[in-house]
C-alpha cells in the first residue's frame, strides 16, 4: 500500500470485489462439475487447515484460530470445495440472548433452535478450558471481549462445519460417479461423518472412506532414508510375494506392481479369514503401507467401509490410491501465496504468539480462501516439472473438464 499508494479503504474494497467476482465465477463453473464425476472413479482427500488470526485489543492474549477445510480430486488437483469456520453475519451475544429466551440452554446441544454457531459464553469457556496451562489467575478473571472473536461475527461449531463441507461436497459431485474413495488425514470422527452422509452409496458399495495416518514433520534426511527402506522392502516382497502377486494380477486384472504387491499382502493375511474378518482388521488395525513415498512416510490405512464384497483386486486399489498428498500440497501453495496463511514465529518473552503478516479480521480469511481457490482451479497451470511444454500445460479445472482453457485475469473482473 505504501509504494502504490493505494488507502486501506480502497485495497479491501478491491478485495471484497475479487473475492465475490471469484465466488459467482466458481459456483458458475461448479455447477457442471457432477459431470466431471459421472461414470468415473475418483478419489477425494479432505483436510482442515488452522489459520490463526491476531488479536485486536490491547489486554488480548489469545489468537483467533479460523479454521479452513479443503476437499481435492486426487487425480487432477481440482479443489472441490475450501470452506471456513466463521460466520460473519451472525452475532454469538445475540444468539446466546435468544437461546435463554427459547431456553436452549435446557436442551441437548442436537435439539436446540440455535446449535449451528457458538454461543458467546460457551465460546469463551471452551476457549479458557484449552488454555489454564497459559493463564494467570489474574487473567482468567477476564471477561467481557478478552476471550471472543474479534470484531463482528460468530465461529461455527466444529462438527457443524465439517458436516456442512462434507455435504456441499456431496451436493457438487453428484451421484453418478461409479467408485468414490474418499481419504481424511487422521480424524476418525470426520471419516464416520463422512461414511454416515454417504450412508447409501456406502451401502451400495459405491462409496469407500479410509482415514490415512503418516508421520509428519520429517526433515528431508529422514524422508529419504524411509523412502529407500520401502524401496527395499518392496524388492524383498516382490521376491517373498512374486508368485502370488503375479497370480493376483492376473486374476484382477492388476497392472501396476504395487497394487499387484498390496493384492498378494491382502490375500496372505485375509485369503482365509471370513469377510467380517477383513473389514474389521482394515478398521480397527489399519494397513500398514510398507513403500514409504517422501509426501507419506510411515503411512497406515485404515479402510473403514470394507463390507466383504469388494475382491481383492479392487480392495488393493483403494488401497494403492489411498492418499493425502493432494490436499496437503495445496495447504502448501497456501501458505506460499498468501503470507497470512504461513506460520507465525513465537516471540521470545511470553507464550502467545503474534503473526506480523496475519489477518485481524476473520473476515478476510474466508476471503482469500475464496480467492486462492479460484486462482488454483482456473489460473494456475501445472508446473515444468512435469515435463509438458507450456502450452500444453493444464489447470486443475481444465484435466478435470470444466474448462477449455486458462482463465485470466480480465475474465474474471469482466464476469457478469
């Protein structure tokens, strides 16, 4: 702002433009995309990604942590849905005021009039709950704004929020699609959330749901000695399993030789067992993949909607394309392009952490999600690494069949 000269005013007023420039563009695009599904297997990852805003008043102590949930198509990197946790219009001080009224308060959280956002009060004490070990007497006495969401608006309950992102991706992709797999990074609540709103394609064996584990916050070093492990573990089972994964290729029809090697892994330790068997190991034990990958070291699969009529082959599959990878880069282009997504560095006195590029209005992180989700699908295009020439480089949206070709700029400022 200080080298263009730009005010403050006019940047958020171009923002606001942009992002619901962005918004009515997507949601026009998107409305086509149950065709990019149909017929097809596709394989979802899902991930929620902490954004911490700083405080506004001088006595806060606390950030203000926004959360943004993400669903990518694994294949083409189109990011079906990014969506926040924070309700600009609705005002928790008003919302707590009607719930005494209605007496909401009386009732199971499930059968309240208002249990979609946090009520003020019951805000505040999750908020101090979480925190005792960082606060003094003195400051846990606070009330009044020292422990709310700055400014206007409300947080949305966490189960609500990932109900809500998990059902607008249903209502995106439609329902002709012939296999979904759907992957969520650790969280098993989000994974029987998910497999309890896919609950009739789940049963028509349509829709599979695996909650992936791997170690993370690996240096390089470390990666690279895990990624050589599984290299040798992978020639030691071609030798140990050679036989019965070419018997299983050839009977399922198994091209590549990882799925070949999953295939005969699953029918030594489940050939024999009787299929409530296999669904329940898969469940509750997980499937330890042994070919560590750099992006997934140490990874462990547990398929939770394995009903015994998926054979072998298919079951390796799901398996072999069981994977975080696609979400987790995004949260890395994230944080790359836009400084109020990166981590902040704690200071050296005190245990609170301020964040010198981060947003104090909530508001604008749903914004720029909005923002940076568009720009990702339609503007840009793969990297060289792939190999391609630049012209035939394509965006997520175009592999995926939404658009023919790169949107620019101009499109988007002129999209009525």
């Amino acid at each position: 702002m200080e080298i263009a000269e730009v005010p403050a005013d006019r940047l958020y007023n171009r923002i606001d433009f942009l992002a619901q420039q962005c918004r009515d563009f997507a949601a026009h695009k998107d409305k086509n995309l149950w065709k990019c599904f149909n017929g097809q297997d596709r394989v979802l990852s899902t991930d929620v990604q902490a954004i911490l805003a700083n405080w506004r008043h001088a006595k806060r102590i606390l950030n203000v942590p926004i959360h943004h949930a993400v669903t990518v198509e694994r294949d083409t990197g189109y990011v079906v849905a990014a969506t926040t946790d924070y309700d600009a219009v609705e005002d928790p001080v008003e919302i707590e005021r009607e719930m005494h009224r209605l007496g909401d308060f009386a009732d199971p959280r499930a059968w309240r009039r208002h249990g979609r956002v946090w009520a003020y009060d019951e805000y505040r004490d999750s908020l101090v709950r979480g925190i005792q070990s960082l606060l003094s007497e003195e400051k846990k006495a606070f009330s009044s704004n020292t422990f709310d969401i700055p400014g206007k608006g409300a947080r949305v309950r966490g189960d609500i929020f990932q109900a809500a992102h998990v059902m607008l991706v249903k209502k995106l992709i439609g329902s002709g699609y012939d296999q979904l797999l759907h992957c969520v990074d650790g969280d098993k609540g989000l994974a029987k959330l998910s497999a309890s709103i896919f609950a009739k394609e789940v049963l028509a064996g349509r829709m599979h749901v695996a909650d992936v584990h791997f170690t993370k916050e690996l240096g390089n070093r470390k990666r690279d000695k895990l990624v050589r492990v599984g290299e040798a573990a992978m020639a030691a089972d071609q030798v140990i399993l050679g036989q019965l994964a070419a018997t299983a290729g050839a009977t399922y029809g198994l091209t590549y030789p990882v799925a070949r090697l999953v295939a005969a892994r699953l029918l030594r330790d489940y050939g024999a067992a009787f299929t409530g068997d296999r669904g329940q190991g898969l469940a509750t034990a997980g499937y330890n993949w042994r070919y560590h990958r750099k992006e997934e070291p140490e990874k462990s699969i547990y398929l939770l909607t394995d009903r015994g009529d998926l054979s072998f082959g298919d079951l390796a599959n799901l398996l072999t394309r069981a994977s975080m990878a696609p979400v987790d880069k995004y949260f890395a282009q994230a944080r790359r392009r836009i400084k109020a997504f990166d981590r902040g560095s704690r200071p050296t006195a005190g245990k609170t952490t301020w964040y010198v590029n981060a947003f104090y209005d909530p508001e604008m992180v749903d914004k720029a999600a909005t923002i940076l989700r568009f720009y990702y699908n339609f503007m840009l295009p793969e990297s060289a690494d792939g190999g391609k020439p630049k012209s035939q480089r394509q965006t997520p949206a175009m592999k995926i069949g939404l658009a023919k070709g790169r949107v620019y700029v101009r499109d988007v400022l002129s999209f009525s």
